[in-house]
C-alpha cells in the first residue's frame, strides 16, 4: 500500500507547500504538470518504437482521440502497462484494483453513471485523504468536479479494473434496475403484470359463457369459433399483405450517399457503444472478433462490450482467448430471471460510454461503415429521433431452402 501511495503522497505534499492558484487546477496538489511527454516516456520504457509514436500522433489527427486511446486501440502497448507509464506521467500513484480492491462503502449509487461515464470510482478513504481511483487523471470533468474538493487526491489505474469494480460492487444494482426499472417508474408499459385483474375477470366470464354455449348450442358454437379464428387469421394476413405493398411503393426513409460518407471526417466522429450479448457461443467468436475489426470507424472511439453471463464460463474463456484489443471489454451479467439477452443489455447499459449504442448478436456481420451511416442518419433525421433500424437479411440467402424461407420473412 504505501508502496503504491508514495508518488501520490510525495506529490501532494510538494503542491500542497506551494501557492495555490484557483484558475489552475493542476496546481491544487491534485496534479503536477507533466515534465515529460507520454509517448517519450514509453519509448524510454522500450514500450513503443519512435515510428510508432510518430504514427500514433498522424493517427491521433486523423481520428481527434487522446493519444493513449490511439496507442490501446492500436494494441501495441498492454493496457497494464501504458497505465503505469501514465501515472508516472502525471506523478501519480498506480494501483492494480484486482489486488487491492475498492471500498464499497465509499460508492454512491446516484453517481453510478458518472463512475462508468469518466472511468473513475472513489477507491480508499486513509487518514481522512479520499482516493480518487481514474484511468483518466488529465481529466477536466474529474478536476473541476472531484478535484475542487477538499482532502480529494487522485491515483491511476486501468480503465478495465475501474469496469470491473464498477461490476463487482454495483453489479447486484445492475441486475435489479436491468429487471425492474420500467415496472417502477413506467408499471403500464412493463410486462411484468401480464394479466391484470379485470383481464382475468373478463377471460373467466368468457370462458364460462364458450363453456355453457357448448353445452347448450354445440354445432352453432363451433362454427362461430371457426369463423372468428380464421377471421383473424385472415386479418393477420391482410395486415402483412399491406405492409409489404406500402413498403415496396416507398423508399428507405433515410438513404445515405456515399459522397455524405467521403465527406464524413473522423475527428467529428463520436464515440460509439456496441454491445454483443452472447449465451453458449464460443464457436462464433472467431468470426465476430473479424466483423468487428472490418468496422471502418475510428478503433479508439469504439465502446465494444461482449454481455456475457458469469456462469457462461467456456464463452468467457474463449473470448479471453481470442486476445481481443482494449476497445473490447467482458461484461458479465449476474445470475437473475428472465435470464434474456434484452435483460442482459440492460444490464451492460449502465456502463456503456458512446453518444450512440448498436446491439449487435453474435453473427451478425454488419457492413464496415454501418456505424458512420448511422450516424448521418440520426443528424439528418433530428434530435426527435431516438432509433433507426439497419435492414436485416441473411448472408448465405441461397444455400438452401430453408435459408432462402428466413430470408423471405426477413425481406417481409
């Protein structure tokens, strides 16, 4: 621990003895200045070649991300690794949180958003100093939040041991609100209640009165039933006929030309969350891991999340296995009924990053820049719109009849 701590310690106590200025932040015993470059630091360290710093830095333009984000996405340096550079950095401290977990008490649950927002949770409360735990220590939202605050010093750690805690101690919460959240702040449009009293009322009275009409009119009480049945079948078909009929007379409601795309830059470009629930599906990985590295989006803006549930154990192994870069983070879902993807993206939710989110299932191979069409989309369509949906169809349409029967109820 103090081990750890001394850095940290060392650098408060030498702001602390100096003038502060209010306007400054870094200047408030939180943070010194850097005195060294990030990218010098870790190629003195052996960690990155000067070509690839050099790349990192053209890449960082192009893409308008932080050069750490650039550098992880990239996957040159171990996550682990460039960290411990980066609190050296800022002449933090770095603490490895699966060693020397945080605090649960020191977690407020109204901040739960924030936590997984800014990649940050409160990690130690000693000799009344509250240690701030962040992946991201040049933050301004921590330094003019957090850092104004009194007895407040921050510590660095890896943006994926900050996931994890967040998992570990708000996880039971998680799994409450992806399950109850809509039957206690909107009950009429939750599913929970499935039938409601006067519901079973009415189906009893009209269960009573088929039964005695069946006992008193048997052949008059069966050809009606017939008729309503086939009636609504007919309804049913009519309705699917139509919808077909208007769909083929219109056009797609949003159609994006490939020059809106070319003139698209990725500096502008927001982050952007996907998430990938998956139960039992080791065997798709592979070509999941190849469908999301074909994304034409810039890597270190891609919030890519694979919900999985913890006693899926082969599918988590195999994602480990698959050695997937930093944009990819495990979230895994507590045990709790319905055991559902939608359950589970709600659950991944609460951590997720991105302006924009996509669900994505296992084997779907979305076209490489569906995300950037997305995009255009949701700037053409307003701030009113909410969603859009992709068009769906099946990848092997003609293999064989079956596939071809999928992909006609698809087109449909």
């Amino acid at each position: 621990m103090e081990r750890l701590l001394a850095p940290a310690l060392e650098s408060a106590e030498s702001c602390a003895a100096s003038p502060r200025d209010d306007s400054d932040p870094l200047s408030k015993g939180l943070l010194k200045p850097p005195h060294k470059r990030i990218g010098e630091m870790l190629v003195d360290a052996g960690l990155l070649t000067t070509a690839q710093v050099e790349q990192a830095l053209r890449q960082q333009t192009i893409w308008g991300s932080r050069f750490g984000d650039v550098v992880l996405a990239m996957g040159w340096v171990r996550p682990k690794d460039f960290y411990r550079e980066l609190a050296r950095h800022f002449d933090l401290g770095f603490v490895d949180m699966v060693k020397e977990p945080a605090d649960p008490r020191l977690f407020e649950a109204h901040e739960y958003r924030d936590y997984a927002q800014h990649l940050y949770v409160p990690w130690r409360r000693i000799n009344g100093v509250l240690w701030i735990a962040t992946a991201q220590p040049g933050s301004s939202h921590l330094l003019n939040g957090w850092g104004k605050r009194p007895q407040t010093r921050f510590i660095v750690t890896s943006k994926f041991d900050v996931i994890w805690e967040l998992q570990r101690i708000a996880g039971p919460d998680f799994s409450k609100l992806a399950v109850f959240d809509l039957a206690n702040t909107d009950p009429e449009h939750s599913a929970q209640v499935r039938v409601t009293q006067s519901q079973k009322y009415a189906i009893c009275t009209l269960l009573l009165l088929l039964a005695l009409n069946f006992a008193l009119f048997p052949l008059g009480t069966a050809i009606v039933l017939n008729a309503l049945v086939n009636l609504l079948h007919f309804c049913t078909f009519a309705f699917r006929a139509g919808l077909s009929w208007i769909s083929c007379g219109g056009t797609e409601a949003v159609k994006i030309e490939k020059e809106e795309l070319a003139a698209l830059r990725d500096a502008e470009l927001p982050d952007y969350t996907v998430l990938v629930p998956m139960y039992k599906e080791p065997e798709v990985l592979p070509i999941l891991a190849a469908a999301l590295r074909r994304m034409d989006y810039p890597r270190s803006k891609l919030d890519i999340k694979l919900v999985l549930e913890e006693s899926d154990l082969e599918t988590i192994a195999a994602a480990k296995a698959q050695a997937m870069d930093a944009t990819i983070e495990i979230v895994r879902v507590p045990y709790s009924v319905p055991q559902t993807k939608p359950k589970a993206c709600n659950y991944a939710l609460r951590l997720a990053r991105g302006k924009y989110l996509t669900i994505y299932d296992a084997e779907d191979q979305p076209e490489p820049d569906q995300l950037k069409k997305a995009v255009l989309a949701f700037k053409k369509l307003g701030r009113k719109t909410a969603c859009v949906q992709a068009h769906l169809n099946y990848f092997n349409a003609r293999e064989n009849w079956l596939t071809r029967m999928f992909t006609l109820e698809y087109s449909l």
